[in-house]
C-alpha cells in the first residue's frame, strides 16, 4: 500500500505553521478527537471504529497531533504542550469553529484537560478516556511503550500491554503497526518527545489539580478497569476534581476502551454530548 492509498491519510490544513493531517467526517456540532501517544500511532489508527458511529450526529475531526501520525514534522521542533495546544486551538481557528466538544484518549486526555483549562470558551463538553494528565507514578508499561524501538518482537510486546483481550492483538496488526513506526520521520521525532528518565514526561503532561477542579466543563471520564499502561487511579481522580463530571469503568478492558467496546464506547459518548445538543 503507498502512502497515497493510505485510510491515515485524511485532509490537510496548516495549523500553528504546521501542515496537519486530519479527518473530518460528518454534520453537526463540531468533535475534536486527540489521539494517544503510542508507537506508529494515528488518528486514523486511533479512532477509526468509532469516527463513523460518532459521525452519523455530529461533524467528527481527528488530526494528527504534532510529531504523530503524518502531520509535518519540522526539524528541530519542541514537543511540548504548549506547542500541542497551540495547534490544537489554531486549527479549529483554521476551521472557523467557534466551539468544539474534546475527547482525549491518552497523551490526547492530558491535552484536552490543558487546553480546556487555557481556552475554556473554546469547549462546550469534555471527555476523558484512559487520560493522562495528572500526576502519577509511571507504569512499567508506559516507560516500555515511551521507549519503544522499531522492531516486530517490540511492537507485539508493546500492543499486548494495551488491550485485556489478547486475541484483538495479531501478528498481522502488530506488524501494520511495526511499518507504521518505521515510515520516514516517525521513530526520530518519536524518540524526541519521551527520551529517559520518563517520571519526567509524565509531570510535563500534567494539569495542576487546581486548575483541573476549576473547570466548568461537563465531563464524561471513562477508563478501562484492567489498563496497564495508565492507572484507573487517574480517572477518579480526576472525577474527584471535576465537579460536573461522570465516570464510567468499562470491565475486562484495558488501555483501548475505543477499540475493545468500540460500539459501547461511540453510544455513551454519543449520548453525552447528544444532551449538549438539546439544550
């Protein structure tokens, strides 16, 4: 398959300076959903089970965040999550949309958490899956999955730790993620973002409680009851902090809420945000 042919590939706009590659699928109220950080990951990758359900109701857009997926990669860029929000917010600029509802899966939770506490007006509703974005001690699988190097044995090693269903993770997915991680540019600015000692990169990535328990936001947070790779410790945590929030605990599920209970998933987020729609 070329590049060209490629489903990852979507539409592009420039954003914060930055050539973005991203999928837009639906009518309605605007949805921004932001990827996890995985190995070789997309948004495509990340949300292609649920962008068509959530699309039946609603605009759905998924980018490529900065250093992900095939968004441009400029030499000697920062990863931080400044430069994240930064093109998260220029490009529903870029779009022309007012207000936008966030959901955030991951590396993609901390974001969301980060640009809703900066840019309040810009989100109507918040959702939460699997988040990053507080403080907590790194799990023996993020430190592996942050410090994967390209090879099959590694990536096979690495989607084990994300799913509680052994049987989602093939040889033949695990090997469509292994060539993703060694296209051109992937693996080198990957490497960049979360190099050792990595306790460090989850501090950079978190919100301060304060700020998070100031949010107005409707929040819906959902977590798998058996994810390794970020502790359900999180999620109540941050149901904790949030007061206009939900949490929802899918069981026999790990780090891939939105692929493990796919149809699930799209229905409760659907619902969630459907209650914005009628107000």
């Amino acid at each position: 398959m070329t590049v060209q042919q490629s489903p990852e590939i979507g539409k592009s706009i420039v954003a914060a300076g930055l050539r973005t590659n991203y999928h837009d699928q639906g009518q309605g109220f605007p949805v921004l959903m932001i990827h996890g950080s995985g190995p070789g990951v997309s948004a495509y990758a990340n949300w292609r089970l649920v962008m068509p359900e959530l699309a039946r109701t609603r605009r759905v857009i998924a980018p490529d965040m900065a250093g992900f997926g095939f968004t441009e990669r400029l030499e000697g860029m920062a990863y931080t999550m400044d430069a994240w929000v930064t093109q998260a917010v220029s490009l529903i600029d870029a779009l022309e949309l007012g207000q936008v509802d966030l959901v955030g899966n991951s590396f993609g939770g901390a974001l969301s958490l980060a640009l809703a506490i900066r840019h309040p007006e810009r989100v109507r509703r918040l959702v939460l899956m699997g988040a990053a974005g507080v403080h907590f001690d790194i799990t023996p699988a993020l430190d592996a999955i942050w410090g994967y190097t390209p090879s099959f044995e590694n990536m096979r090693k690495v989607m084990d730790m994300f799913a509680y269903d052994r049987n989602l993770v093939t040889d033949e997915l695990a090997q469509l993620r292994y060539e993703a991680s060694i296209r051109p540019g992937f693996q080198e600015s990957y490497a960049a973002m979360f190099p050792a000692p990595r306790q460090r990169w989850v501090a950079s990535l978190a919100s301060q409680d304060e700020d998070i328990r100031a949010l107005p936001h409707e929040t819906l947070i959902i977590h798998g009851r058996e994810d390794q790779v970020l502790p359900l410790s999180n999620s109540i945590h941050l149901s904790q902090l949030i007061l206009r929030s939900q949490l929802h605990v899918f069981g026999r599920c790990g780090h891939w809420t939105q692929i493990e209970h796919a149809a699930r998933f799209a229905q409760q987020v659907g619902n969630f945000l459907a209650e914005a729609d009628a107000v």
